[in-house]
C-alpha cells in the first residue's frame, strides 16, 4: 500500500526510495500512535506526506535514480506502463491513489477502503470516476 | 453491477481494467533497500504489522541498476556526437527507461550534455519525436531560438535551416524558454519558435485558424491588432492562449487579456485587473490556476518569470 501511495504522487524511481523513508518515519513515529486500529490511516497518511515533502523539495532539474533499468519486463512494456502511470499520475489527486493501489498494487475496492482509512463508498467513487477519465486519457477501451 | 470487477474482481472482467492490471502489475514494488534498523520497543499490533512489512520488503532487495545512456541500436553514445540523417533516413536513440528520441530525414541533432538524471540535446535542423518518461526537467531541446524542457511527455519538434521552429505536444507538456520569456504548452497545443522573438504563444491545434494566425503575428510583431485578434476569435479552451498573450503584455493592453479571460473562465473574485496590471504574481498564478489544467500544478511551482 505505501509504495502504491507513493507511486500516485512521485515518480516511479524516486517511489521505491521513499518506501524506506516512510518506514524509518513510521518507526520514529509509531510511540505516538494510540489507537492501533488506525494504523492503516496512520500509516497512508504519512506516505502522503512523504510524497508531499519529496515534490515540494525537489527542484524541477533533479538527479534520476536510474532503477528503470532494473531486470524485468522488456523495455517496450515497461514503457507503456510508465506512459499509463504518467496518465494516471495527471488524474485529480482523488483518483490517483485509488487507481494506483488497485491497477499497481492489485489490491480490492474493499482492501484500499480498509487500509486506507477511506469510505467504501469514496474508494468506489473514486475508482469508478477515476477510471473513466483514465480511459479517456489512454483511450484504453480501445483494442491494443 | 456493471464496476463489480473494478471493485472487488468479482462479476464479469473488464477487458480494459485487465489490460491495465497486465500492464501496471510490472511496475509494483519488486526491490528495494534494506531499512536502516533501528532499535526501539514498539508496542501491540501496529508492531507486528511494521514489522512484518519490513521483513517482506527485505526479503526482495536487489541492488540498483548502472547509470542511463543514449544508444542507437546496442551502441552507446556520448556527449558531443552529432546524429546526422540523409534524405529517406531516420534515426531511432533510446535510453532505457528514460525515453526514445527518433530523428526524422535530413536532419542534425547533437547530444551536449548526457549525465544520469539529465540529458541535453541540440536539435540543429530537421524534426524529432520525442517519448519522455523521466521526471520534468530531466531532457532538454535546445534549438537556435528557444529551449525545450520537457515536463513528462510525448512531442515532435522541428527546426528549419533559419533557425525557426514549431513544437507540437501530443501528451502532457513541455515549457519553451528563451531570455526570460515562457511558454507553456500541453497536450493538444503547438507553439511556434522564431530566431527573432523566441517562443511564440502556443495555441491549441484545433484553434479557429484566425486565432493561430494572429497568434503567429502577435508573438512577432506584438501588435495591438494581432492581440484583439486573438481575443475575439478565443473559445473557453484557448483561455490559455490568452494567458499567455496576458503574460507577454503590459498595463492597458494587459487589462484587455485580463478581461477577455475572465468571461472564458472563472477567475476568483480577489483577483482584479489592477492587481494584473501591476503585474502581482500571486494574481496571475491564480488566472492559471482558472484554466484548470490541474495536471500541471504540481511542476509549476518550481519557476515563475511572469
């Protein structure tokens, strides 16, 4: 879910280093967590802010960590999803996450809602809302 | 229900969200760093649930991949090569998982500067596409008139043998700069670039012709009948021609875009021709902001000349 969150907000490359960032962040934090039911919210919300923090400090010429690289799919793949993630990543800040934690991350409607924090009812909104525009963007529906 | 699957993955699948899950799925979290580990007593579940995060998440570390580099074909190129194509020739360059540059016939193009994070190149004559998928302002178009930084996209640019040229954004955006001056262009827009007067004012493609005519006119010569041309001849959608035109004037003649943009789109009441016309940035950022080109706020933030 964090890397999911993350993916919404930053770059691909610059998602997977932030993922430690949270992590070290939730351990300093965790002490002042009261309510463990809410760790899920707890949790999301410090990604967000994590993301937050990278956009706002990064100047608009920054270094490219070049993990896209990495072994895996063949190139030409690779670049269609990061097309798609550029699409996605254009949508309003709403969908962004729902849709990455569900295309990405292939968690459920009701999994997101549940780590999230969020309403059912606002992660099918925004699943459904947003996946339109999506397909508008990307014409998706469209034969490949 | 017709999103069932969307939702939950139950019902009939949607071809096109199987498509996407298919595509996306490679770009979930496969490796990563090891933690910093950190000694600290950490109470309840909330614990269990860190800790067997991290755990997984330490499982799949790998090491990180070498630096990017352009190529053609399996050769790698290096700053200061020249791709040159003949008549009836194109040339593709790739840099692995940083975008594709292909380099239409006749055509000159150098590479000056290719650093990881950052490649610059020099488009001297002919016509580039370009498929960029780093960060906004990691690849950057020089051509005699203007520069092209690209903000994450897909565009063509040319370059005539005077030095004159056109861009056109196919997705997302790319700022032309040139001494000072700005424009930003998205998906749709073309913006034309001319040794003597630098970035143009872009328009959308689908413009009514008076309007990219006047525009053309209007960057050239800064006419008070080119601008009123383009005035009258904006739709709602060009309200972003008209910014830019409210950019590249001053008081009176400012006033006059000010007012033609607030009856193609919703300006905040707080933002008053007199503010425009003193030029506040706060007023004119919050005129862009009534474009609603949404997609673009999160780079804009990095640098404002108007």
């Amino acid at each position: 879910m964090v890397h999911g969150i993350l993916l919404a907000r930053v770059p691909a490359p610059d998602a997977e280093d932030l993922v430690q960032d949270v992590f070290l962040a939730v351990m300093d934090r965790l002490p002042a967590l009261r309510d463990g039911g809410a760790f899920g919210g707890w949790l999301a919300s410090i990604a967000r802010s994590k993301a937050a923090d990278h956009m706002r400090s990064r100047k608009w010429m920054v270094e490219v960590p070049a993990t896209l690289a990495a072994a895996g799919p063949p190139a030409e793949s690779r670049l269609e999803a990061l097309r798609i993630l550029a699409c996605i990543q254009q949508l309003p800040e709403a969908y962004r996450e729902t849709l990455v934690l569900r295309l990405v991350e292939g968690l459920t409607g009701p999994e997101i809602a549940e780590q999230t924090g969020l309403t059912s009812g606002s992660v099918r909104v925004n699943l459904t809302r947003g996946m339109k525009l999506l397909r508008e963007r990307i014409n998706v529906g469209k034969a490949p | 229900m017709k999103d069932d699957y969307l939702w939950d993955g139950s019902g009939e699948a949607d071809p096109a969200v199987l498509r996407l899950e298919s595509v996306l799925g490679q770009l979930r979290l496969k490796h990563s760093k090891a933690p910093v580990p950190r000694m600290r007593w950490i109470p309840g579940a909330a614990a269990a649930c860190l800790l067997a995060g991290v755990a997984l998440w330490q499982a799949t570390s790998v090491p990180s991949p070498p630096d990017t580099a352009w190529k053609i074909g399996d050769r790698a190129l290096t700053a200061g090569e020249v791709v040159i194509t003949g008549a009836g020739e194109t040339r593709s360059l790739w840099a692995e998982g940083f975008g594709q540059v292909e380099l239409e016939p006749s055509g000159e193009m150098r590479i000056s500067e290719s650093r990881s994070g950052y490649h610059r190149f020099d488009l001297r004559a002919g016509t580039m596409h370009a498929l960029i998928l780093a960060p906004p302002g990691a690849f950057v178009v020089d051509t005699p008139s203007s520069r092209a930084v690209d903000l994450g996209c897909q565009y063509t640019l040319s370059v005539d043998r005077r030095g004159n040229g056109t861009l056109d954004v196919e997705s997302g955006w790319v700022a032309f700069l040139h001494a000072g001056m700005e424009s930003f262009v998205p998906a749709g827009a073309r913006c034309l670039t001319t040794r003597d007067a630098g970035p143009g004012i872009p328009f959308f493609r689908d413009a009514p012709a008076g309007l990219a005519e006047a525009a053309r006119r209007f960057a050239e010569t800064r006419s008070e009948t080119a601008m009123r041309e383009i005035l009258d001849n904006a739709r709602k959608e060009d309200a972003l021609t008209v910014w830019h035109v409210m950019t590249r004037t001053k008081g009176r003649q400012r006033g006059m875009a000010f007012e033609r943009l607030t009856q193609l789109v919703s300006v905040p009441a707080e933002v008053t021709a007199e503010r425009i016309e003193r030029g506040e940035e706060a007023a004119i950022d919050l005129c862009w902001n009534a474009l609603g080109l949404e997609s673009a706020q999160w780079w804009r933030g990095w640098r404002r000349n108007w």
